[in-house]
C-alpha cells in the first residue's frame, strides 16, 4: 500500500470519528420533554437526585442513588438489574436485604459477587454487612442460568478470602443437588491445594435448601422470609419472596407472568421489586419473544393493576424487558395502564 493511501485511509478514520462524535453529542442532548420524567424517576422522588449533583443523567441511564430512610434497620440493595441481554451497565439478577448488617441475598445472576463487594465501603460502597466475611444466606428463584450462573464465585471466593461460614442456600426442588454438584466441581481446586501445600484450614461450606410449595422456607431474630408459588413459563418450580422485618415488608417477584393470588399475598408490602416487559415495540422483538413472553413474564398492564392493589409505598422495577426504544418506556405504559404510585427503574447498586 502507498503512504498516499495509507494516510488518505487515516484522514478518512478521522473525518469519520468526529463526524460520528458530533452526531453522538446530538443525540444525547435534552429536550424539554427529556426533562419531564427525570432518569425514569417521578417528581417526588427527583431531590434525590438533585442532592447527587444531577437532575437527569442521559443514555443509558443516570447513577446509583440511595433512597433509603437513614433510620430504616432494613436496606435493600439492587445488585443486578438486569437480564439476559449482556448489557454491560447491569448485573444478572440479584437482590441484597440487609437487616441489622446481616445480609440475605436473592438469586446469584452474573457479576452478583463483584457486585456484592462493590457495596461495602472496602470497595467504596456504604453496606458494611455485605462484607464476604458475612455471606451466609442465599435464596434462589428459580434455576434459570441467568439467576444461578454466579453461584460458583458466591460459593467459593468468599472462602477463597478467608470466610469459614456456612452458606445456606434456600430454593426450588434440585438447589442441593446444584448446590452438591458445584462443590463437587471445585474438589479439584482443594485437592490442588493439597498437593502445593496452599491448603486453606477451613472447608468450603455451602449446604442447599429444598422446597416445592407456597409458605415459610426461613425465619430468625431479624425476618421471616415467605415463598410464594409463582407461574413462569415451563419452569416448574419458580417463588416470589417476601421479607418481613421489625420496619419493613419487601416483596421480591422474582420471574414470573401474571399469577393468581399474588396480588393478595403481596399486599401490605411497603416496597415491591418487580419483573416487567413492556408493550410497545414487542412486535419487533427478536426470534419468538412476541409469541412466548407472555407465558415467562409480566406485562406493564399486568404489573400496573398488580400494583394498584399492592398499593406499595415504592416500586421498583427491575429484570425490566423494555422493547420500546424509549428509557421512559416502562414508566409511560405504567401511568398508562392507570398505575398512579411511586415507581423507579432499578439501577445497580440503587440503595432503597
């Protein structure tokens, strides 16, 4: 190739890098209309944040914010917001519930452990009692690889960095043969270990939990942890959880579609974390998603008459399945469907 055309290929990169930058700085400015519904928030809840320096952060979505009461004993952390779409700014699914610094994880989705860490002030964050040291309580949803694929790192590298605790894993009917087969997996890792004189003293413990049907599945001095049977697809064995704490009641759906008698086990819920998919745009969806996703999860529609009657001092919305093209779109077709409450799209590390 001549120096001619090499640096007309170069001059042309250039040409086409600021083009392509400007057009990015265009996109991305706000519109008035932008500035109606702030970062997917309602105006009560927008001092938030303006006390974070922003009042709506542009594509593909603001910061983390904690909307928590400081005199709250219960704080409940979004580690994972996400789905199966490898959208680098959210985790898989996962939930943290700190009660007293004692913390409960829900599900195990990609980067969960990081994500775990990232909220301890170690890492930067504010929840001390997410340290690695403390993570002995795990309940599963369901077993879709996008719930469970980080169980081996929330398994092992607590261990790994010197944790001698007991991690209990409660779920669906198969989470101890799971639960069995992934610490069959790393024997391999303790028996190298062994023979390169790196043994750790303590053992990897993690023991698994089943249950098959609606009711109590934990209780201790600081919750009472409920299941509830809940519809999702072919998936036979799929639970919401409610957390009951001396302040609080908070609701995890997990997945699931429209199930009946949710709404009235929900009730009473000060905050409820909700699965949604929105409406608008699912025609062009990829592959089978239009014709299947209805039997999997929650519609706008659904969730907004679900959480008229939960009546939920906060809900949030996570797992979110937004098809519309708008970041805003979950929230129209809510206030659409005649939901009125208070309602935020999850962020991860979001603090409530």
């Amino acid at each position: 190739m001549s120096i001619f055309n090499r640096l007309f290929i170069k001059l042309s990169s250039c040409i086409l890098l600021v083009f392509l930058s400007g057009n990015y700085i265009a996109a991305h400015e706000l519109s008035a209309e932008d500035m109606k519904i702030e970062a997917g928030l309602d105006p009560f809840l927008l001092g938030k944040l303006r006390q974070n320096g922003t009042s709506r952060t542009p594509a593909p979505m603001r910061k983390s914010i904690d909307f928590s009461s400081p005199k709250s004993k219960t704080k409940v952390i979004m580690l994972g917001s996400g789905s199966p779409i490898p959208l680098i700014e959210r985790f898989g699914p996962g939930v943290a519930v700190v009660v007293n610094d004692r913390p409960y994880l829900i599900d195990s989705g990609e980067g969960i452990w990081r994500a775990s860490q990232a909220a301890t002030p170690k890492y930067g964050g504010k929840i001390e009692g997410l340290d690695a040291k403390n993570l002995d309580r795990l309940f599963l949803t369901h077993h879709h690889a996008d719930h469970i694929s980080n169980l081996p790192s929330i398994i092992y590298l607590p261990w790994y960095l010197g944790s001698d605790r007991q991690l209990d894993i409660y779920g669906p009917r198969n989470t101890a043969k799971i639960v069995n087969k992934i610490l069959d997996a790393y024997q391999y890792v303790i028996d190298v270990g062994e023979v390169t004189g790196t043994k750790y003293d303590a053992p990897i413990i993690a023991k698994g939990h089943d249950f098959i049907t609606s009711g109590r599945v934990y209780e201790d001095e600081n919750v009472i942890v409920d299941a509830f049977k809940v519809l999702h697809g072919n998936m036979p064995n799929s639970f919401s959880y409610k957390f009951t704490t001396k302040d609080r009641v908070v609701v995890i759906s997990g997945d699931k579609r429209a199930t009946p008698g949710f709404k009235e086990w929900a009730k009473g819920a000060n905050l409820m974390l909700h699965e949604v998919y929105t409406l608008g745009g699912l025609e062009n969806a990829p592959g089978r998603v239009p014709l299947i996703v209805g039997s999997y999860h929650t519609s706008t529609e659904q969730l907004a008459e679900v959480a008229n009657y939960v009546k939920p001092e906060l809900l949030v919305l996570y797992h979110v399945q937004n098809y519309t093209g708008d970041p805003n779109g979950p929230m129209d077709e809510l206030r659409s469907a005649g939901y009125e409450g208070e309602v935020v799209i999850a962020v991860d590390q979001d603090i409530y």
